[in-house]
C-alpha cells in the first residue's frame, strides 16, 4: 500500500485491520487516516500503534477516538502525541486512559486538558500523575475533578498543586482527599483554600494540616474548619492555637478540660502543661487557708468571689459539656447518699450545656442561673434531715451563724463531693470552709472551682 491507495479506502473498511496489520504499516501512511477512519478501528488493533505511528497522525484524526480505543493504546506509544493532538481528543475518550498511560505522558501535554476531560478520567488511572505533571495542569481544568478521583491521587503528587489550582477546584471533591495527601501539600498553595473547600474535607485530613500550612488559609477558609470540626482533639496543639486566636483563649491555653483540671489541682509541672496546651497558668482564682478556730464571718471573707456566668463565657457549649460530664463523674465516685440531689442539679447543668450552640453562652448563663434559684429555693425550705444537706447547706447562709456552721460539718463528714457541685453558692463554700480540717477545706475548694 502506498498513500494514495489509504486515502480512498472506505471508512467501514477500517475495522478490519487488525493489531499486526498496523504494526507492519509504514508510519507515513498515519496521515490518511481522518477522524471518520479512526472511529471504525478494531479497538483490539490498537497495541499495533506506536509511538512513531501516532506522531504521524493528523492532529484532527484524534476527534475518532472513543474510550474503548484509547484503553488498547500502548503505554509505551503515548509519546508520540503532542499537544495539538490532545486538543482534538473526544472528552469521552480520556476514561479510556490507565495509569500506565499518564505515567508515560509527557508533562507538556497536561494543559491540553480542560474540566469537561478531566471529568471523564478513570478514578483508578489517577495514581498516574506526578507532581511534575500536576504542575502543567490549567487551572480551570481542576473543576473536573471528583472525589473519587482526588482519593487515587499519589500522595508524592500534591506538591504539583499550586494556590490557583486549588482554588478552582470543585468543593464537593474535598471529600476525596486524605491525610497522607494532605500533609504533602505546599504550604503557600494553602490560599487557595476557601471556607467551602474545608467544610466539604474528611475530619481526618483536615487534622494532619500542620501549623505551616494553616497559616497560609484565608480567614473564612479557617472558619470553615472551626464550623465543620466538632472537637479538636486531633489537631496539633499550635494548629488549636492559630484556629482560636490570641483573644479567644480565656483559659490560657487550648489543651483539654481534663489537663485544666490537673493544672488546677497541682499535679502537672509548667512543662507538661505546655505540652498539652495550657501553657498560661490558671491563677484567676486564688483560694486561701482559713484557720479552722476562725469565725464563720471571716471564713466566708476569704472565699473567692466566684461567678458561675463569668466562668462559663469561656467555655464553648461542647467544652461545658464535658466540664460538667467530668464533675459529675467525679461526684459519683466520692458522694454519699446524701449528695443525690447535687448530682441530679449537676446533670441538669450537662443537658443544658449539651443543647447550647457552640456560640450561645446565653444558655450556659441561663443554666448556671437557675441552679443558684434552685440553691436559694432550697435554703427556703430549710431541711432537716440528712437527705437534704445541700438544701440546708444553701438555706445556711441566711439562717443563724451557729446552725450554718453545723450543719456543714455534718454534710462535710459524708458528701465530700457536694461541694463541688454547689461549687457557685457562698452557703456551699461556706460549708467547706468550716470542715473540721484546714487541708480537706482547701481541697474541696480546689474541687469545686473545677466543676465550675
């Protein structure tokens, strides 16, 4: 056959060639080939191409190339196309494309792609692209992506991605990314993240953002994390810190409620503390010793002035809850049978808490109110029995000096936990204060500032 002769060969006539036939053709008869000839190959003839064949080609003879052609292709042939070439390409084609295609790419050819091709990519034949050719991707051509097609990406593969390019990207395909892609993103490509970008990524991609990629969000990108993370238990410390901000750390730090509660008590060195993000000491409550022969008046002088509204404004509602949760369990280890009322107060303050949005410390206020009009209704009722103490502790505060200060001690002697949960009302500290020992009194007062 000669050139002539393949020019006026029937289009039909083309699906009877077969894959040897095309390996013995000569190159220069690729350019008589047109798109209509193209579309009736045998899709199984095509492995008898290669890469000097396909360099032949007239660039529009490509537009002929269905899926089930390019699939055939041999990887090691990919080399003969150009950029004029894929331009041509029915988008519908590119499914056809394997891994091992893209692999043996030239990185030029890349930004021939636009989003409606890049949408027909084979999820599976992702891992095919380097970093290098990432690089040379148009960034409007990133709209194409899926999620399914972002989870095959090769992890080595993020550096490729610059701002531009995330910033184009479809949100809904955030979902594919995982955490051993996400920590190979460069820092600077970070900015084209925006607050729809982040709230559509897995929670475990969104922690493994070191605090060198976080810097570079926009605002509301970072905001979008804040909204979409229910807790940051896995985020790294110095991340927790970029997220909240300077003016948001009312506690001195971002650590957990359960680390609070050991710098408080004492058990922690500033060290180990700053390894768990409270590196600011808690020191806005000072509790002194009161010498137990003390009057009851000058008992309550030295108790710190305790605002249950104050110290709720600093907690999220997520953070009050687990505060509350923590101090209930506590009290159920330590309390008797008379500290069941505390207990039942102390779970009202937990659902209440739970309920709250994230930005309503209104609620939190308003819980915190009425358990001290539930105190304050109880010291009314002036109790008598056991059952009662928390009530008659409460009503202490109003009734005479002498029966206050009994009646504290005996609840001292059984509800050791009480206390922690009346932690808000002067008639519980003042029942702490006057146990019959210095070192018990302070420790319950240390206990109920960490329910609060």
């Amino acid at each position: 056959f000669d050139v002539d002769q393949f020019k006026n060969f029937d289009p039909m006539a083309m699906g009877g060639f077969g894959a040897d036939h095309f390996q013995n053709f000569d190159p220069s008869f690729m350019g008589t080939f047109d798109a209509e000839k193209v579309g009736n190959f045998d899709p199984m003839a095509m492995a008898g191409f290669d890469a000097d064949k396909f360099k032949h080609m007239d660039p529009m003879a490509m537009g002929g190339f269905g899926p089930e052609h390019v699939g055939n292709f041999d990887p090691s042939a990919m080399a003969g196309f150009d950029p004029d070439m894929f331009k041509n390409f029915d988008p519908m084609a590119m499914g056809g494309f394997k891994a091992d295609h893209f692999q043996n790419f030239d990185p030029s050819l890349m930004g021939t792609f636009d989003a409606e091709k890049v949408g027909n990519f084979d999820p599976m034949a992702m891992g095919g692209f380097d970093a290098d050719k990432f690089k040379n991707f148009d960034p409007t051509a990133m709209a194409g992506f899926k999620a399914d097609q972002v989870g095959n990406f090769d992890p080595a593969a993020m550096a490729g991605f610059d701002a531009d390019k995330f910033k184009n990207f479809d949100p809904t395909a955030m979902a594919g990314f995982k955490a051993d892609q996400v920590i190979n993103i460069e820092p600077q490509a970070m900015a084209g993240f925006e607050r729809d970008h982040m709230t559509n990524m897995d929670l475990g991609a969104l922690a493994s953002f070191d605090i060198n990629q976080v810097v570079n969000l926009d605002e509301t990108a970072k905001a979008g994390i804040g909204d979409a993370v229910p807790e940051f238990t896995d985020f790294d410390i110095d991340v927790r810190k970029e997220f909240i901000g300077d003016e948001g750390l009312r506690l001195g730090g971002v650590g957990s409620f359960e680390d609070l509660v050991e710098q408080l008590t004492g058990t922690q060195t500033p060290e180990e503390l700053a390894e768990s993000g409270w590196e600011t000491p808690s020191d806005a409550i000072v509790f002194e010793e009161t010498a137990p022969e003390l009057g009851l008046d000058s008992i309550l002088d030295t108790l710190p002035s305790f605002n249950l509204e104050d110290a709720f404004a600093g907690f999220s509602a997520e953070a009050g809850a687990a505060a509350a949760e923590a101090a209930a369990e506590e009290k159920a280890d330590a309390a008797a049978a008379e500290v069941a009322a505390a207990e039942a107060a102390a779970a009202a303050e937990v659902a209440a808490a739970e309920a709250a949005a994230a930005a309503e410390v209104a609620a939190a206020e308003a819980a915190a109110a009425a358990e001290v009009a539930a105190v304050e209704a109880a010291a009314a009722a002036e109790a008598e029995a056991a059952a009662a103490a928390k009530a008659e502790l409460e009503a202490a505060a109003a009734a005479e000096k002498e029966t206050r200060r009994l009646e504290l001690e005996a609840a001292a002697e059984v509800a050791a936990a009480e206390l922690v949960a009346a932690a808000a009302a002067e008639a519980a500290a003042a029942a702490e204060a006057a146990a019959a020992e210095k070192e018990t009194r302070r420790l319950e007062l240390a206990a109920a500032a960490a329910a609060a």
